[in-house]
C-alpha cells in the first residue's frame, strides 16, 4: 500500500507525459490577467461584471471540451485496436505458414524463414509510414536487399511487402505445398493486415475538422478572459491564483485530445509502435525455433 500510494504521488507531480509544458504559458498569461483585473478593483475601478458569466454558459463549453477529449481517445484506441489486430495476425499468418506449407527442397526452409521476416517488416513498414519517416535499416535486416532497395522507391512500403507475401503464398500454391484451403485462411489474414493499415491510414489523414478546433480555442479564451471581471468582486486578490487554476484544467483538458488524436508518433501518449515491433520480432523468432511435428516425422521418414 506505501508503495501505490507513492506511486500515486510521483504520477500526480510527473512531468513527462504530462500536458503541462503545453499550457504553462496561457495558464500563467491568464492568472496575470487575473492580478490586473484584482488590480483594478482595487483601485475601485468598476471591472466587476458578474453578469458575463452568462455569456459562456460553464455547461456548453464542458460539453465541448468532452466532446473533443472523447472523440481523440475514440481516435486513440482505434489506433491501438487496430494494431493490436496486426499483433495477432502476424502471429496468426506465421504460425500457418510455418506449420502447414510443406518443405519439399531443402531451399524451403529458408523461404518461410524469409516470409515469417516479411511479416515483421509489413509491422515495421507500418510504423515508418504512419510517421511519415523512409525506409530505413531497421528493415534492411528483414529482407533480402534487393528487396530492401526496392521498397525505398516505393510510396506505400507496407503494400508492396503485402505484396511479396502474397506471392509467396501463390508460389507455394503452386507448388502444391499448400491446398485452396490453407491459401484461401491465409489470404484472408493477409486481407485483414492491409485492412488495418488503411484504418490506421483513415486515423492518421483525417483530423479532427479545423473550424470545429478552431471555434473551441476561441471559446476557450474568451471563457478565460471573462472570468476574472466574474469572480473579483468575491475574491479580491485571490482572483488570479483561481484564474489560474481554472484556465490550468481546461487547457490542459484540450491539450490531452490534441495530444492522443494522432497515436503514432513519439510522444509519451503516443502508442508503443518501436516496442510492439520488437515483440512481434521475438514471437516470430521463437517461433522459428520451433519444429513442427508432421516435419520432424518427415525428416525421420527420409
């Protein structure tokens, strides 16, 4: 219990993470608004005007405040949702592969350890796509390098991995390593990847609509601005300092959705695309340390 509650305490100071880098300055440019105001009514000078608290109804803009933290946190976990498909796919479609496509040549193995690879760098392409970032080594290692120059040509790199995946499977098909069956499962996987890249795509392209951001900051600091000629009369001195604190929670409640409607970049509340990779690339090799049992019987067989 020590421990949580101290935990507590560190979480409610931290920094990192926080949105308070982001506001800082409003927050204070408010509560010195709030000294000046107190200032002038201290000098009798008629500033109090409790009356223009109902120019902004405190309601309607709490309503657009949740309003625009709800539809960034809808944004949010779609994000995770989708990735979180990706994880289970390209588990999904590795353990297919790796266990029902026959190994005739000796060449064979070294073919699905190839595609198991392509698998990982479609989640890595992923990545460096929705952060608009090129193909860089982090893929080099995953693919042969022909390939891994041709994919730096390429507009949309998790598409022409997709690609490469799916004529491997067509190949195998071919060659009757695999039946229609299997290959219809394991396109039918490979579908729902790219499906998820273009939902993460939608995420990523469509904002949320300028005037609507717009409109919110304009009420927001309209709001702000009003309220000390609310409060000075009841507060005296104290005005900036509540000033403050009021700005203080709802900028830092428009700075969150501003924070976690795009999920895919670098910050602190963005997702863990770089950690989320890496597992993808442990499961994928343990998976290869594995033999599968119908192989084990065929090698003893020869």
């Amino acid at each position: 219990m020590a421990t949580e509650k101290l935990m507590w305490w560190r979480t409610a100071f931290q920094l990192k993470g926080s949105v308070i880098t982001a506001i800082y300055k409003r927050v204070i440019g408010c509560g010195f608004f709030g000294v000046l105001v107190s200032l002038l009514y201290y000098f009798e000078i008629p500033v109090s005007q409790p009356i223009l608290g109902t120019v902004i109804p405190s309601i309607v803009l709490g309503l657009l405040l949740v309003f625009r933290t709800n539809t960034a946190y809808e944004r949010f976990w779609e994000g995770r949702k989708s990735w979180g498909s990706i994880i289970n796919t390209v588990r999904n479609l590795a353990r297919q592969i790796w266990v029902s496509i026959e190994e005739i040549s000796s060449e064979d193995k070294k073919d699905k350890i190839a595609a198991l690879n392509l698998l990982v760098a479609f989640a890595v392409a992923t990545k460096l796509h929705l952060r608009s970032e090129s193909v860089n080594p982090e893929l080099e290692d995953l693919m042969q390098y022909s390939k891994y120059i041709k994919l730096k040509m390429m507009n949309n790199p998790p598409l022409e991995v997709a690609f490469w995946i799916d004529d491997y499977l067509q190949h195998q098909y071919n060659r009757n390593c695999l039946n229609s069956y299997q290959l219809t499962s394991m396109r039918e996987l490979l579908n729902l990847l790219v499906d998820n890249l273009g939902i993460c795509e939608r995420i990523l392209k469509t904002p949320i609509p300028l005037a609507y951001a717009i409109h919110l900051k304009q009420l927001l600091l309209i709001y702000c601005l009003l309220l000390p000629f609310q409060i000075v009369e009841e507060l005296g001195w104290w005005t900036g300092v509540i000033v403050a604190l009021i700005s203080f929670t709802l900028f830092g409640i428009e700075a969150i959705g501003l924070e976690i409607e795009n999920p895919f970049g670098y910050d602190a509340n963005d997702l863990p695309l770089d950690t989320i990779c890496n597992t993808m690339k442990r499961n994928i090799d343990d998976l290869m340390s594995l033999s599968p049992t119908t192989r084990s019987h065929r090698e003893s067989q020869n």
